[in-house]
C-alpha cells in the first residue's frame, strides 16, 4: 500500500544522548528528567551585559565569548554567584582556509587589445590571471602573479582587437569557510583548553556555534579549492580508492594532456570553471601551466567536494565528540543554509539555533521556518532554539506573541537580543511566567514540506490540526493551474508527492494521471476523500484543505486548468491574433498542444503552458520584461533561480569594484507612449535596496515602498514609481559600486495603470471581460 499521509509528514528520531540531558522525540531538551525550555537574552560576555539581563529577572543568557579564554574569568564569576544558566556563543572566528577562489562570473572584466589594470582581489596573496576569447573561449594568455597586499598591477593584451574577457582566480584566506586542515587544530586546542580550565558551574547548559561566528559549513556546491598540504594528501588518498590508476582518473577528468606524472599532481589541480562560467581549462598551481579538460564530462568538481565535505563532516564530528567528553552539553549550530552539519550528516550536532531581526509576526514566522523544517525533517534528535531573536527598534512585535507562534512551530529555547530595559523586563516577566509550563513537550508539530521554489503558493502557515506548511531543499517547483486551484509538485523524502488545493470555493473536477489506481488521495485535515476513479483519470471535489497525492512520480493534471487554459489561448488568438501570432504558426503548434493533452496529459498540458507564457506578455497592457534578457549588462550571468519566472534571473555577483557601478539595459518599444508605473522582482538585500535604482530615458527610479508578493527563493516585488516612455526608450537598472553581496533580478515591468504583482505569475485581467 502506499505511503499515507502521517508517513509524509513526520520522520523517525534516533535514540536520544545519555548523560545529564537528552533529546526527546518531540525535539526537547531534557535536563536529568525535566524539560527545558529557556525564554532569556543573548548578551555579550561582559560583567555588565550579564548583570543587567540577571537585574531584569532574566535567568537564562546565552554569553558571547571569544574561544581563546579572554575574558571569560570576569563573566563566569558574574553568571555562578547569580545563579544564572548559560549557553556559551563561540564569538570568535575559526582561522579561514587558503585556497583558489573559482568564481569567474564575480571576477572579470572585459579586455580589447592593450589595457593597464589595477584591481583589488579581497586580500589574495596569489592570482592566475587569464585572458580569453569571448567568441570560442580559447585561452589566449595566462600568467600567475604574486598579490602579497591584495592588489593586482599589471598590463594585459588580448593581442587581436577582438572582445575578450580578463578572468582572475585567487588564491584567498576566505573567512567564510573553515580551515578544516591545518588551521583546525589550533582553533580546537584553544577552545577545548578553555573549557578545562574555566569554572564553567553546575548551570552551563550548551555551546553554540563551536567553529565560531563567521565559518560557515561548506555547501554542495561550494567554489572553492583548498591550498593545503593536508587536503592534498587526502585528496590524493581519495583519489587513489576511487579511480585505481592515474589513467582512469585523468579520463574521469576529461583531461587533454599526456603529461600527467603522478596522483599529487592530479590532487592539486584547479578547475577553472564554475557551475555556468569560467573556461574548459585545469591549473597546476605548481608548474604554473594550464591543461584543457572538457567541462561537461570532467568528474573534477564532483571529487574535489566529495572530499572538502566528507573532511568537514568528521572534524566537526570529532570537535563535538572532544567537547562533550570534556563537558557533557549540547552542541548547537546556528542555520546558515540547508547543507550545514545539522542537514543529516553524522555530526553530532544536537540542535539548530536560528539568529534574525523581525518587525512583525510574518518576519518571525519567515525567519523560524527553515530552522523549524530542519529539526522536523531530521527526525526527534534535535532541538530548535531562536538563539538571537532582535525586534526591529519601533516595531510593535510583541515577545509573547513570538513565543507563542514559534513554540508552535517546534522552537523550545527563546533567547533575545536586545539592550533595552524594557524587553529585558518583559523577558523575565514571561520566562517566571511560562517556566513551570512544560505541557509542550510532550508534543510536536507536524509539517507539510514544499521545494523552495513553491513558494507562492506555498508559505510557511500554520494549516489544519497544527500542522505547518515548511520550506525545504528538496526538488519540486510550483504548478499552474488556473485561477481557480493551487499547489506544488514535492520530490523529495520519504517519497513525491504533488499538493493540490482550491484558492476560493470547492471545485469538481477531473484529474489526469498515468495510473489512477496506483494513487492515493489523502486531506491533510483527515477528512474522508471521495474519489471516483476512471480509465485515465480520477474525479473528485477539491476544496480549500490541500490534498496530498502521493504513489505516483507523474503530476495529476486538472481538467479545470486544461480548460481554462485553452479559453485564455482562444482569447489570445481572438483579441490579440496580430501580436500573439503575426505569422499564424502559433495557432498551429496550439492545436498540436491540444491534440498531445490526450494522448499525454502531462506532457501536452506542459507543453500547452509553455507557449501560453510565450504568448501572454506580447498581448498583455504592461511589459514583462525578463531581467536575464539584458542585450548589454556588466551584472555577471543568468543563473537558475527557484521559482523565477522563466527559470532563471540575473545575478549581480561582480567581486571587482567598478568605478561606474554596474548595470542592464534594455531598449524599449511600447505600444503606446505616455506615463507608465515600474516594478522591479528581485531578490535584494534590505541594506542594499537604496543602491538600486531604475533610470527611464534619464530619470531615476528609486525603492521607496516595502517588497511586496514574495516568491520563489528570496524574490519579491518592489515598486519604483513612474516614468514616462517615448516610442523608443531605455530602460537601465543600475547598482551603484558600494553594493558587495548578491543581487538577483528576475523581472523589469512597466504598466500603464496600476499593477498588482503575484508572485511570477502573470496578471491575466486583460483577457477577462473588462480587459
């Protein structure tokens, strides 16, 4: 039979840890035998910071201090005589690795013929630096020079008067990623001495962030080569097992040489391209000599993270195992992305901590719920704890209210960030007020997961019987369906799953699958389900509680959706036939669309919805103009963005500072001059929104309103104000210079009345009635 609906939704816990504290299977920290779920402030390591929290009432801090022992003496006597349980925070940054940064999309810059540079390359001691032919990227020269202040000084020629592009690679300590490798030891001695020495007392209840405050856990994806005599014996070791001899792993690499000497030479090569940028070419730092290797095939990337990660996973392991031999606590990392060591792998890690600034209830919900969908999809083996909850200065959030929702989406552990006296207070007054309150427990929340490109529809919700809706990593997308239905294609574990539900009224309807036997239909309420199932198809009545489709890889296809989608082609081809299909073969490829939906629903439904959203734009009032389309742009590269209209948006991620700043155009020819409103769908940064504008023919557009109808990964809507457009214009979007994190663009539109975004969806009034 299938999986049913409670299987979906709740995954199996581990044995909880011995000792003096444990994990139960609804996610609590237990001390001895009671629950323990702290409400208190996190402070920095000061006497002061202390005292003021434990004045407040507040008995529970989690306590700023660097690993190397400073002033951990002064606050720990504070912390004993008052009684006070403490996490420790790890403040301090473990040392960075060396390694080559592989980022061509970030640097570059385009060369023609002779020209002097002088470039800052975020303090690398070393950079290989490549011209190459834009047309065929064939390299047309390459050297390495030595960068011992950062700066890079040269002059290059692409020697023919043709495009180029400069591409650099350095070699960087980057802050951002551990030194799992030389640099680990150190950082490790210098913490576990600390906890041996220091009078920690009876009441120090965990540690936080144990690779310190800046480190971050290696991604999946991760750019970057380390430069380590450690790394390259493993490396090399890796290599050995995986491949046997050095032919086959040079063929594995794709490599077009044949003077490869041995496995230490193939464990310190560098590939020079990124998942989408850089060129087919590998660098022996060594020999200073590049060898041509075919990007497509080569298993390079795939070998060179298999080892950094695996590398990580044990010596986190091992940290975790040597602090709680010296010290019996949990150890808790802080949420940096869905690949850290608390995703699954064997770490050890005992919990999730989850640091944000919210002005509202939404901000907190948002900010909790991929910590939250971490713990649950992990099973009962872990904790989830706000472990720096900041309300945004004016804000009228109130702190209870933040408990109380978090508290039902799985958190046990409050922990504030805040300097006023009043929250101090408040802190304290509910912590006295809930702490014998241990009923939620001995319970857990449920969670029905969607892929992060979902969202809108999907949002992080509470549903029906205290389930909540969560984001997750897994893949899956959105599906269209009409006006009428909602829902999300899940492909992730313990099985796929496709979540359907009606945006307003109930709604009966057919749905098209390739076993109709084989499916199983369950309500996410537990109500019964009544379905009638035919040939090639089951009928049934979808409401407003989403039901979960599960037992099949194929996603049902609503007859409802198909029909309407056919009405508003017709009414493309009927209103809009000179600026859908001037050449009359649109109506052609429509009818073979809806010859295919019956021999295969799925597919000619698919194909029927791509040439809608072909069609749609050119008949539509306002211009949807895809940011990734720019003729011109200094921005870096479209890359694939979950639930991006189209796919894809253009990424910002320029690590060269440009004088000038950087930029998109895009020429413009609307069908009717006069003044238009902008919009702009976007994934910035709050401390950036100001150093983005939109220039229409000269006048500069600014963020001035709050993002609107987010969706997909981080993107939202932001409006610009308004402009006028002459029969041809140009539009730019411009960033200034100062702007050092990723910006993505998805969408550019300009509407001639007022327009409201839904997500990327397209706005379809103007083919109703009144459109």
């Amino acid at each position: 039979m299938l999986t049913s609906v409670a299987l979906l939704l709740t995954v199996a816990s581990s044995t909880p840890s011995a000792g003096a504290w444990s994990i139960n299977f609804n996610n609590t920290l237990l001390w001895g035998t009671k629950a323990y779920m702290p409400i208190g402030a996190r402070v920095e390591g000061t006497a002061e910071a202390i005292k003021r929290a434990q004045t407040a009432g507040i008995q529970d801090l989690i306590v700023e201090l660097p690993a190397n022992g400073a002033g951990w003496d002064e606050a720990l006597a504070v912390l004993n005589e008052g009684g006070t349980r403490w996490f420790l925070s790890v403040s301090s940054a473990a040392p960075g690795a060396l390694g080559t940064v592989v980022e061509p999309q970030g640097f570059r810059m385009n060369i023609q013929g002779k020209m002097d540079v002088d470039v800052v390359l975020n303090a690398a001691e070393q950079t290989l630096a490549v011209v190459v032919d834009k047309r065929t990227s064939a390299v047309r020269t390459y050297q390495t020079y030595a960068t011992p202040d950062g700066r890079l000084r040269a002059s290059f020629d692409s020697l023919v008067q043709t495009p180029h592009v400069l591409l650099f690679y350095p070699v960087v300590r980057d802050l951002h990623t551990p030194d799992f490798w030389e640099g680990f030891d150190g950082h490790r001695d210098t913490l576990l001495q600390s906890l041996k020495t220091k009078p920690l007392g009876d009441n120090f209840r965990g540690i936080l962030d144990p690779m310190g405050a800046v480190a971050q856990f290696p991604s999946p994806d991760i750019m970057f080569d380390p430069r380590s005599p450690i790394f390259a014996v493993e490396m090399e070791s890796y290599l050995r097992e995986k491949y046997g001899a050095i032919e086959t792993c040079v063929r594995a690499w794709s490599i077009g040489a044949h003077d490869i000497t041995g496995w230490d030479q193939l464990a310190r090569l560098v590939p020079l391209w990124s998942d989408t940028k850089g060129i087919p070419n590998l660098w022996d730092p060594i020999k200073d000599k590049v060898y041509p290797s075919d990007r497509d095939k080569a298993t390079v990337w795939t070998d060179i993270r298999t080892v950094i990660r695996s590398t990580a996973i044990r010596r986190y392991a091992r940290l975790v195992q040597s602090i709680q031999q010296i010290v019996d606590v949990p150890v808790i990392q802080t949420w940096g992305g869905w690949s850290g060591p608390y995703d699954g792998a064997q770490t050890g890690v005992s919990g999730v901590g989850s640091e944000f600034q919210a002005a509202s209830i939404s901000d907190v919900i948002e900010g909790a719920s991929r910590p939250a969908s971490t713990v649950l999809q992990n099973g009962g083996n872990k904790v989830f704890i706000l472990t720096g909850l900041a309300i945004q200065p004016g804000s009228s959030l109130d702190i209870d209210t933040a408990i109380q929702e978090t508290k039902a989406m799985g958190a046990r552990g409050w922990f504030f960030r805040t300097g006023d006296p009043d929250q101090l207070s408040r802190i304290g007054s509910l912590a006295g007020k809930y702490r014998p309150d241990t009923a939620d427990s001995e319970w857990k929340p449920r969670a029905l997961f969607y892929p992060e490109g979902a969202r809108n529809p999907a949002v992080p919700v509470k549903l029906f019987g205290g389930t909540w809706m969560l984001p997750s990593p897994a893949a899956g997308n959105r599906l269209e369906l009409g006006t009428t239905l909602r829902g999300y294609f899940y492909s992730g574990s313990p099985k796929p799953y496709t979540v359907i539900w009606s945006a307003g009224q109930p709604v009966e309807t057919k749905l098209f699958l390739g076993d109709p036997k084989a499916v199983t239909v369950e309500a996410l309420d537990g109500s019964e389900v009544r379905i009638r199932v035919r040939k090639d198809s089951i009928e049934l009545i979808i409401t407003d509680v989403p039901l979960i489709f599960s037992g099949i890889e194929d996603v049902p296809i609503p007859e409802i959706a198909y029909e309407e989608t056919v009405l508003m082609m017709a009414a493309l081809f009927g209103n809009f036939g000179l600026l859908v299909d001037p050449g009359g073969d649109q109506e052609f490829l429509f009818a073979q669309n809806t010859s295919a939906f019956k021999r295969n629903p799925i597919g000619g439904y698919s194909a029927l919805m791509r040439q809608f959203n072909t069609l749609a734009p050119r008949a539509a009032p306002y211009l949807w103009i895809e940011a990734e389309r720019s003729p011109e742009t200094n921005f870096g590269e479209a890359r694939y963005t979950p639930g991006a209209s189209g796919g894809d948006a253009l990424v910002l991620e320029s690590k060269l500072s440009d004088s000038k700043g950087y930029f998109a155009r895009y020429p413009i020819r609307p069908r009717t001059r006069g003044e238009y409103e902008f919009w702009l769908a976007a994934d910035i940064p709050p401390a950036l929104r100001s150093e983005v504008t939109v220039v229409v023919d000269g006048k500069v557009l600014s963020i001035t309103e709050a993002p609107k109808s987010y969706y997909g990964l981080g993107l939202a809507w932001y409006k610009l104000g308004k402009a006028t457009l002459s029969q041809q214009s140009e539009v730019r979007i411009q960033v200034s210079p100062k702007v050092s994190s990723p910006i993505k663009v998805d969408v550019l539109v300009a509407s001639p009345g007022p327009f409201t975004p839904n997500g990327a969806t397209l706005p379809l009034t103007f083919l109703g009635p009144g459109g």
